[in-house]
C-alpha cells in the first residue's frame, strides 16, 4: 500500500503533467491558427506525450492500492505574441515540472519508498532531454530572428521533430 503522502505528492504530479498536456495543445492550437503547420504538428504531438506521462502516473498510482485523481484545469494561456514566447513559456514550465519531479524523488528516499523512487527515474531521465529540446529550440529561433525564410524552415524541420516519449 502506498504510503498517504507518496500519494499525494504523484497527484500532484499528474495534475502538472495534466497541464504540460493542456499548455502544448493550447499553444499548437495557437501555431496552426497562424499557419506554422509544422510547429502545430510538434507541439500535438508534445501534447499526446504528456498526456502519457499522466496515464503511466494514473497507472502507478492505482496499481500501488492508491487512489489517483483525475484534475480539474484552468484555460491554458491561448494567446502568443511568436514562437519564442512560445517555447519560453514551454521551457518555464518544463523547469517547474523538473523541479516537482526532483521534489518526489526527495520525499521517497524520505520516507523510503524505494519502488516509487525507481519509477520517477524515468521521469527525471526525461526531463534532461525535455529542457535540452526547448532551449535548442529557443537558440535556433534566435539565430534566426526576423528572418522569414529561416522561419519557413524551422517550421518544416518542426514537423519531423520527435518530443521525447
Ligand atoms: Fe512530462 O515532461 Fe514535460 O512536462
């Protein structure tokens, strides 16, 4: 049985990853509406993932004898000024999510629950390559500043651009 608190903290963490999943599909929403098609087709596919991410928690949670609970979410923000504030938005949120993550791990080797405490490594595992993917993306966009034809581009590549599973 899982201990009371262990539990509530992975609820917690179901709500954030809930909300990456609300947040990315708000801003692909965003990116199609503006004919960044390939940016949209990135960002739904960030989105499916972390509605994954939440589904393996829901998952654990329940299989441990817990109860996992399903959130309530606010309207994610729908309006962008570009695609930098974009993915800064997405890296401040990723850095919040990595900073929840590291706060699970800590509360498990507090109250020695070792199994939990395994499965969140591939949480923290994953959230090195999350933040890496967004400030790679934040530097290529800054390189090509105003420039329309590397925009043109950067959408394209976008579209075959994996986020991490
Ligand atoms: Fe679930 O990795 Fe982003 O939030």
């Amino acid at each position: 049985m899982i201990d009371s608190t262990i539990e509530k903290a992975l609820n917690d963490q179901i709500e954030m990853e809930a909300l990456s999943s609300h947040f990315y599909l708000a801003m692909a929403s965003w990116s199609e509406n503006q004919g960044l098609n390939g940016t949209a087709a990135f960002l739904y596919r960030h989105s499916d993932e972390e509605r994954l991410h939440m589904l393996k928690l829901v998952r654990f949670v329940n299989e441990r004898g817990g109860r996992a609970v399903i959130p309530a979410l606010d309207a994610p923000q729908s309006e962008f000024s570009d695609l930098p504030a974009i993915f800064s938005t997405l890296l401040d949120h990723e850095t919040k999510v990595t900073a929840s993550i590291n706060d699970v791990v800590d509360l498990c080797l507090k109250r020695k629950d070792y199994t939990t405490h395994n499965f969140m490594q591939w949480y923290v595992a994953e959230q090195i390559e999350e933040e890496a993917l967004a400030r790679n993306i934040l530097d290529k966009l800054a390189l090509i500043g105003q420039d329309k034809g590397g925009l043109y581009l950067f959408d394209r590549d976008l579209e075959q651009l994996q986020p991490e599973a």
